[in-house]
C-alpha cells in the first residue's frame, strides 16, 4: 500500500512538473527575447531624448534594432500622419506608447518574459528619474517571424493589456 502511494505521488509530480515546462517557452528563447527587448530599450530611450526633428516612434518602428510587425508600422504611420497635419489640438497619441509615458523614466529595464500562445510577452519596467513603478510600465509582444523575433504590439497594462493598435484603431475610425 506505501509503495502504491509512493508510485501514485511521484507519478503526479512527473505529470505536473511536465505540464509546468510545457506552458513555459524555453530558457533559450525567454533570453533572446529579453536581449531583443532590452537592446530596443537601451537603443530607443536616447533617441527619444534627442528627437531631432524626427518622428522617433516611426524612425523605431522603421529602422530600430527590432523589426516591427507590419500591422503595427501601418497605424504608427496612420497615427504619425495625424499627429504631423493636426492644428492646435493633438491628433492621436498623445504620449509614448513604447514607454507608455509622456514623461519617462531614466532607464527601462525588462522584469519578466512569459508565453502567451504563439507570443512571447516582455514586462518593462521604467525607472529612475520618475515615480518608483511596483507593476510594468508596458508589455511587449513579440513573436518569432522568419528566423527573428518581431514586435507586435505594445500593451498598456494600466488599461487591461489594451494594444496600441486596438488604441489607434478608436483614435483614428476613418483609417480603417
């Protein structure tokens, strides 16, 4: 009887720890998105700091370290558009949605990768120079196309995870 308990429980532990590894995506492939992530980070900030004139969300999304998803580049170039021909009043976005601020913190840094079916999601966190954040500031999505990992969407985890397409879709109707 002690033996079959035994059997039963280290079966039930195998099971668990089975299915556990099986939601998780591999230790290699959370690294390389951390990396991809963390580089855009370290890559973006100064360039937001001094804009130059440019559109720095769209010079990212074009020609940043991270290829974007088309889908994506469409409505920031939507948005992009807006924001340049509006008068007075803001046409769109009206912070960053990479940094999900209008005022941004010192330094970003990613605290977390997880799966979410065929997506990697990486929590950012701001820091330094700006209020201290318990909770990430955005969520990267990102999926693995043609042999490199792509951004998909940035979420606003204040806003139930809401996209920034989902988001500009509502600002701007017209564009469909």
């Amino acid at each position: 009887m002690r033996s079959n308990r035994f059997l039963f429980f280290s079966l039930a532990a195998l099971w668990f720890a089975a299915v556990a590894r099986a939601q998780s995506p591999p230790t290699a492939a959370r690294d390389s998105v951390r990396r991809s992530v963390q580089g855009f980070y370290d890559w973006y900030l100064p360039q937001f700091a001094r804009p130059r004139g440019r559109d720095v969300m769209m010079n990212a999304a074009t020609h940043g370290p991270v290829p974007f998803d088309p889908e994506l580049i469409r409505w920031l170039r939507i948005d992009s558009t807006a924001r340049a021909r509006a008068k007075g009043e803001i046409d769109g976005l009206d912070g960053d949605p990479f940094l999900n601020a209008q005022d941004p913190c010192d330094a970003y840094t990613v605290q977390s990768v997880r799966a979410q079916g065929a997506s990697l999601l990486a929590e950012v966190l701001g820091h330094g120079g700006c209020v201290a954040h318990q909770k990430p500031d955005v969520v990267v999505e990102l999926r693995l196309e043609t042999g490199r990992w792509t951004i998909v969407e940035f979420r606003d985890p204040t806003r139930g995870n809401e996209g920034v397409i989902p988001l500009l879709r509502r600002l701007h109707p017209k564009a469909r």
